[in-house]
C-alpha cells in the first residue's frame, strides 16, 4: 500500500492498534449471564458490534427497556478499566508507526474512549510520542465521533484527500466519509471481514499485512 501520498494518518485505537476484541467479548457475555441471557461466540460478537455501543447492546439481547444502558456502561467499562492492562497491542503495530514516522507523515489517534483514559493508556503502552494528536470522547458511552473528528481535521489542517483514517469498523469508514478522509479497514478488530468488505474502501486482514503493504 502506497501511504506516501499523505500528510497525516487517523489511527483508530480500540480494536485498531490496541487489541482488546477479546476482552470486549468476555465483557458483554458477563453481562449476559448476569441478565440470564445466553452468552455469544466471539464469530456473533463480531457481526454484531456496532456504534453506537447502544446498538450493540439491543443486538446481544439486553433489554434496555428494563435496563439502563447508562448503568450497564458504567458496569461494563469499570470492569473494562480494571482489565484492560491484561490487553497489548496488535503484533506489528510498533513496526507500522515506526515505518509511518520515518516516511514523515503525521500520525494521530481518533477514538470513541474516553479521552482521558484515552492518553492514559496510550502513556501506558509506551506510544504517546508517535502522535501530534490524541482525540476522544468526553464520556464513557462510545457513541459517535463524527464531531470530534471534525475537531480534528481542523487541528490538522489538511485538505480533503489527504488524510487517511485507519479503523476497523463501518463507523471509522462512516466518520472518514463525514470528515473528508480517505479510509483503510483492518479485519481482524472488533468487526468481521465479512461486514467490511461491503463498503469499498481497501480491507487488510492485519496489522502484520498492513505492514508488509509498507
């Protein structure tokens, strides 16, 4: 993949970079069972998650009639801030920002997270200094982040063309499409490859993939 046509990279975080499909999918099935709903497979986890986070919920089979998706959030990201550190990065991942950094292109994180746990974790795992920009939401919902990166290409300055933004859901294709940003879906996150595929823009199977496209 020629990348050397671009100013600046929007990376995705969760499910992008950092891979925490796993935990995620462990999350939702304790709050199954806890509702005595039946647990899913990771497979139906992955055609099902969706933005905003609401949604999902619904799709797994939560009530939020009887239910407050505003309690269960808070559950569910207490247990997610509490675990998260049993998580790493995608194999490759430091390679690809390296490589990225030595072509100078700017790099920045656009993430539904909360932007303060946002530039905690990223401190945590030791990549903080591979982004001019570290963009997320100001709660713990996970619902759009059309506007904040809006916000964010006015930081960045860049025209239209020539910005790339990097995820591994519709919704990072959907805001690339709202923020004037060109998009690469990576198919190992927290949605399938089947789901990706329908939106024509270029799916890479993995960050190791996407760093021998480099």
């Amino acid at each position: 993949m020629n990348i050397k046509g671009y100013k600046h990279i929007l990376w995705d975080w969760n499910g992008t970079l950092f891979n925490d499909v796993d935990l995620c999918h462990s999350l939702i099935n304790e709050l199954l069972i806890e509702h005595s709903i039946p647990a899913i497979t990771l497979e139906r986890y992955r055609e099902i998650f969706t933005f905003p986070v609401k949604d999902y919920y619904e799709k797994a089979g939560l009530d939020l009639s009887n239910n407050s998706f505003e309690e269960l959030g808070k559950q569910w990201m207490k247990q997610y801030e509490l675990r998260k550190s049993d998580s790493s990065l995608f194999p490759f991942t430091l390679n690809v920002l390296e490589k990225i950094k030595e072509c100078n292109i700017e790099q920045s994180i656009l993430s539904a997270y909360s932007e303060e746990s946002l530039n905690a974790i990223v401190e945590q795992y030791g990549v903080a200094h591979y982004f001019n920009y570290l963009a997320g939401l100001d709660n713990i919902y996970a619902t759009s982040k059309v506007e904040i990166g809006k916000e964010l290409m006015k930081k960045i300055g860049n025209g239209k063309g020539s910005v790339l933004m990097i995820g591994d859901t519709v919704h990072d294709f959907e805001v690339a499409s709202e923020i004037g940003a060109e998009c690469v879906l990576i198919a190992n996150g927290h949605q399938c490859k089947e789901r990706l595929v329908r939106y024509g823009v270029e799916v890479i199977n993995s960050m190791e993939d996407f760093w021998k496209c480099l």
